[in-house]
C-alpha cells in the first residue's frame, strides 16, 4: 500500500504523507482498544512471547542475523518479534499490546 492508492478516502497524497512522518503511541492504543474489547472484569494475564519469521533478501533491516526458530528447532536467518499480550482467560482470547523487532545483534 502506498499513499497513492488512498485516494478513494478524499484526501490528497499529501496529507497522508505528513500524518504517516508523525509519532504515533501504538502502546497507549492498543491498551486503550483492548480495555474497550475486555472491559474491567474478569481475569486477565499478561504474556510474553518471540515468534521468528523466515526471510530471505538483504532490503530488510536485521535479516542478516540468525535467531532461533522453535518450529524447525535449529537457528535460521530472518527476523524475531517479541510480543506482549493481555490474555483474557475467561474468554480464552489473547490480544496484542506490543509487538517489537529483536535487533540485530551488532557484530564488531
């Protein structure tokens, strides 16, 4: 998706373009939209996690590195996220709060 093919919205490129350079707190969100899905009762956990992505190709930041990949139980070039979710246990449902790439690890 590019600013471009936004157009349908009514808004110039433009104005896409300046609004996507400014800050946005995606934590303060998400806690916010999770708090309206979950609501104030029940139980609820925190939790943490790393997925690992496979990926190939030098145009991605970090993909020179290895990190582990549990599925195929070996070290593999690509990406790692670690993410943190609210779990409602009640509902069985688990939301992501945040969601970060794992640096590389810089080799000197």
């Amino acid at each position: 998706m590019n600013f471009r093919n936004t157009s349908h919205s009514g808004l110039s490129e433009k104005t896409f373009f300046r609004n996507f350079r400014r800050d946005f707190d995606f934590l303060l969100f998400n806690r916010i939209a999770i708090g309206e899905v979950v609501g104030t009762t029940g139980t609820r956990v925190a939790a943490m996690g790393c997925t690992f992505v496979p990926k190939g190709g030098d145009q991605t930041c970090g993909v020179d590195d290895w990190f582990r990949n549990g599925c195929a139980d070996r070290n593999e070039k690509g990406l790692d996220l670690s993410v943190i979710a609210i779990v409602d246990v009640d509902r069985k449902t688990a939301y992501s709060l945040s969601a970060m790439q794992t640096p590389p690890i810089l080799h000197l």
